[in-house]
C-alpha cells in the first residue's frame, strides 16, 4: 500500500509538473538541454545591416569584376589552368549573334551523345509539360498547363537561338532555367527538340536510298 501511495503521489507531481504549465509565458529565456542550431551568429540574405553605408546585407561584386566561368563546372572553373574559352561568347552563352539577333544553328558541335544528353536533360525538366512526344501532352496538362506543342509549324520554323531563347529566359507562363541548365545543356536539348521535330515530321527526301529501301518507300 505504502509503495502504491508513492508512486501515486509522484505521478500526480509529474503530470501536474509537466502538464499543468502548460501555455503559462514566461519572461526568462527558456531551459535549451540541446540547443543544436537553433540561435547563430549570422547574416540573413537581404536583411538590413548597419555596418555597411547602404544599410544592406547583400554585397554587390565590386566594379570591374569579371565572371571565370559559372557554378555549373565549380572543379574546372577552380582549378589553376582552367581557362573559359566561352566567355563573352554571346552565341553560346545567350543563343543571340552579337548583332542581338537570334543564332539560326546549334552553336556546339553536334553528336549522337549530344542528342542523348539532350534526351535526359528534357526528360527530367521539360516533359512534365510538353509531353515525352514534345506534343505538349504531358502529365501536368489535366491540371491546366497548356505548354506548346513542338510540332507546330511555327515552331518547326523558328531559328535554333529562338528555342534556347526560351529555355533560358522562359516565355509567358513558362518559366526560366537558366539557373538550373547549363549553356551547353541547354544545347543538347535544343538539338533533342529538333529530333523530336524530325520524328513527327520528317521529308522522305532527306533519307538515304539504304534508309528509304528500309523503311520501304
Ligand atoms: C511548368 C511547365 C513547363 C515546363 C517544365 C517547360 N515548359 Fe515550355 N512552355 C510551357 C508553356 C505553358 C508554354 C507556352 C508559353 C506561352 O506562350 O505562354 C511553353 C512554351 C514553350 C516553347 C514555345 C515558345 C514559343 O515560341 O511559343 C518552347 C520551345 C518550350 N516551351 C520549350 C521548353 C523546353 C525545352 C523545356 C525544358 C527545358 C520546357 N519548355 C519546360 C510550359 C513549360
């Protein structure tokens, strides 16, 4: 009985104690048995901070800073002989000759890897909307997104730049990935949209005797 009336008691101290306080507010700093990570001497992007004179967080490269590569290659674009031998190459940086208007043809040498890069990189960000078929049937298209389909005679028409163009900066309501896609990813799937324009749409001209003989025209 006696150990009854003990455990008894102590359990009515410990609810009450821990239960009973319960959204009562305390002014003192609370008890932190592991404070982990929770408080950090640190600066939070685009706070206020009065150290320097235009009272931002946020620093501006200093004038005359010039870009060494960008954060997709960060090993090469480190390392002591890297030279980038694409900088200030509008046509493959922005898809535009320096005149401001659009490259007609892919910037990059074309390969059958390059097609199949291309495939990847599309398959992972671009289908989800335009479809795998580039019909602009893909899985999102039930819940409103009416992305264009490739095989519209605009589009087969308009120059290799236009497409890039578009990848990297978006167009209406699709958006932007030139933080995400490399140029020369970018690239690669410009050519697999060109591909998957061609296997819509193809001119029996344009094959060869073999390919013509096999496909039996
Ligand atoms: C979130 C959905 C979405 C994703 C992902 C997406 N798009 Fe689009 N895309 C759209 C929509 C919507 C349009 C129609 C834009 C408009 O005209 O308002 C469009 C239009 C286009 C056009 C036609 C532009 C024109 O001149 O009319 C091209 C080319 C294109 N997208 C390529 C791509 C490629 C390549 C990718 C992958 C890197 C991609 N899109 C990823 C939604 C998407």
């Amino acid at each position: 009985m006696r150990i009854f009336l003990t455990i008894y008691v102590f359990a009515i101290i410990a609810a009450v104690s821990i239960l009973g306080f319960r959204g009562s507010i305390s002014t003192k700093p609370p008890l932190e048995v592991f404070p982990d990570m929770d408080r950090q001497a640190r600066y939070k992007p685009q706070a206020e901070n009065e150290f320097f004179a235009d009272g931002r967080n946020d620093r501006s490269v200093p004038a005359g800073t010039v870009a060494r590569g960008n954060y997709f290659n960060q090993v090469e674009v480190f390392s002591e002989d890297f030279e980038d031998t694409r900088l200030g190459d509008t046509a493959f940086n922005q898809g535009k000759n320096a005149d401001g208007s659009l490259v007609k043809k892919i910037p990059v040498e074309v390969s059958y890897e390059l097609i199949q890069q291309g495939k990847e990189k599309y398959d992972i960000f671009c289908s989800a909307c335009h479809g795998a078929a580039g019909d602009g049937n893909g899985v999102t298209k039930p819940y409103g997104v009416l992305a264009a389909s490739y095989h519209d005679a605009r589009l087969r028409s308009v120059e290799d730049g236009h497409i890039f163009d578009v990848i990297t900066n978006g167009k209406g309501l699709m958006l932007p990935f030139n933080d995400r896609i490399s140029p020369e990813e970018r690239w690669a799937i410009v050519l697999y949209v060109r591909a998957l324009q061609l296997s819509q749409n193809a001119n029996v001209e344009e094959l060869t005797s073999v390919q013509r003989t096999e496909l039996g025209f």
